[in-house]
C-alpha cells in the first residue's frame, strides 16, 4: 500500500507549508484507531486554509483516508484530548517525511510528557470533570435517573484521564486498563457504577459521594494551571479569559469551571461600575492570599 500512497504524500512533502507525514496501517486488534480503513495518510502542515482537509481513496479492494491537519488543530487535539487515536498515530505510526524533525521532536515532547503539558491538560479534563458532575448531580436531584448515569460515566472517564495524566503518562485509547493499574480506586468505582446489583438511584447516589471526594481532592492540582494564567495580570472579563490563547481550550467547560472556583474561594469577583450605575461589570481575579496559602499548605 505504501507504494501506492507515495506518489500522494511525496507531492505534500515538497510543500514548504508540510511538516510531517505519517503512514497508519490497519491493526486487526484495533481496527477502530483508522475507523476501519487499511492505511491512513496523517500529513500535519504549519497552515491552511481549510484546517482539516480530508480524501478517501480505494485501491483494488483497500480503503486509504489522508487526512491533513494544521498544526494548531494537531496540538488542540493534543491539548483537549479529544482525538487520542490522534496521539496513537503519531506513536506507532511509520514517519514518511519529517522536516527539521518535527515529529521526532514531537514524540519525544508526548513521551517526556513535560510539567508545563501536565498542568494544562489537567485543567481542561477537571474542568470537563465539573460540568459533567455538576449536570449529573441535577438530574440525579431531578429523579431523571438514566440522564444522570451517562453524566457519571463521563465523570468517570474524565478522572480517569486525570489519573493517567498526573502520573505522567498520555492517556491513550484504552485509557481504563491505564487507570486500572495507575488507580484502583476510580476503576473500583466504575466497577461498582456498571456493575453492582443495587438500584440505579442507590448506585449514582454512592458514586456522587465518591466522585466528590476525588474531585475536592484534586481541586490543588488541576486549578493550579488556570490560576497560574490569571495571576498574569490583576483582573480579568470573562471574555478576556475565553480569549486568551491557552485558556480558549477550555471552551464551554470555563465559566463552569471559574464559578467553582469562585465557590471554592480561590477567585474572587471584582464588581466594577458599568455605564449604567445600577449595573456592575463582573471582574474575576485570583485570592492571592488564599491559594499561597493553599498551595504553601498542600505542598508541605
């Protein structure tokens, strides 16, 4: 197949704008890291108009899919981790063309894994952990009892991910045998959420209780990347938070996430007098006396 495909990746590779190509064959034990194609083509590109651009190909019999991909969508994916085969391409995958070693340097940022990564990723995951929590909890509080376990269950993966990537490690596909070895305690509950004989209600109340003290519990580490941001500078709108460049990946998960921590005590409201003086602007800055202390504390 890889004779095939090179007349197409070697016209990409000859593009100043190409950084990488990447071939991905079909494994039988995971068909659904290609979505079922023999061989997909992954060419990353520093930008393009269109920044997903995709073409499905047949050759006597074999299905092939290129997809070429910016650079800035490569490392939202990366940063979100909603496109982990994504990540499995570029570990396992064969590299075609590599300019300047970007992709050799681009595996070895994802296996070093490095701190700065950590915090990032950490924060996006908590922050999806608090909505889905969160909306759960007001199913759950509603009696819509079905609503509130899909919302558990993605409560669950997003811990899991969490786990995984506060050892250090990426979380990959099959991110449950990770979190089985890495960390009991939430694959125990994920058990007793699928698997127990009690009722559904008795089920999702004991996994709320559970579920709440892994998040208070963590509360420390994945704030810590979007306090760090704020501390940049002394008050911020809401839109200057949706706006800032790393922030932006927490899309619609952030205002959920910035009102827990408001709840929480590590931001405060700043209220600032609109042009209307019965209307105030709602500014947002860090307690900075409450997270030194919070974080002097929780690292002694």
């Amino acid at each position: 197949m890889e004779h095939i495909l090179r007349p197409i990746y070697q016209e990409r590779a000859s593009q100043s704008d190409t950084l990488g190509v990447i071939l991905v064959s079909k494994r039988e034990e995971t068909k659904s890291i290609t979505d079922t194609f023999d061989t997909v083509l992954l060419i990353i590109v520093k930008d393009a108009v269109n920044p997903i651009f995709t073409k499905h190909y047949l050759y006597e019999g074999q299905k092939m899919a290129m997809h070429v991909v910016t650079e800035a969508i490569l490392n939202k994916w990366l940063y979100i981790g909603s496109n982990r085969r994504v990540v499995d391409w570029i570990f396992h995958g064969k590299v075609m063309f590599d300019r300047n070693e970007y992709l050799h340097n681009l595996r070895l940022k994802l296996q070093e894994f490095p701190f700065f990564g950590r915090k990032i990723k950490s924060g996006i995951q908590f922050s999806k952990l608090i909505r889905r929590y969160f909306e759960g909890k007001e199913f759950f509080n509603h009696g819509n009892f079905l609503d509130s376990y899909n919302h558990v269950v993605e409560s669950l993966h997003h811990l899991g991910r969490l786990s995984v990537i506060d050892n250090g490690l990426y979380p990959e596909v099959t991110v449950w045998s990770q979190v089985k070895k890495i960390e009991p305690a939430i694959y125990k509950l994920y058990e007793e959420l699928v698997m127990s004989t009690e009722t559904l209600e008795k089920r999702l109340e004991l996994l709320f209780l559970g579920i709440e003290f892994l998040i208070n519990s963590r509360t420390h580490d994945g704030a810590q990347h979007i306090l760090e941001t704020m501390l940049s500078k002394e008050t911020w709108t809401i839109q200057e938070l949706h706006s800032h460049r790393e922030l932006k990946y927490y899309s619609k998960d952030l205002e959920v996430f910035v009102e827990y921590l408001i709840d929480k005590g590590y931001i405060l409201i700043d209220p600032t007098v609109a042009k209307s003086e019965m209307v105030y602007h709602r500014y947002y800055k860090v307690d900075r006396e409450f997270v030194e202390n919070e974080y002097v504390l929780t690292n002694q």
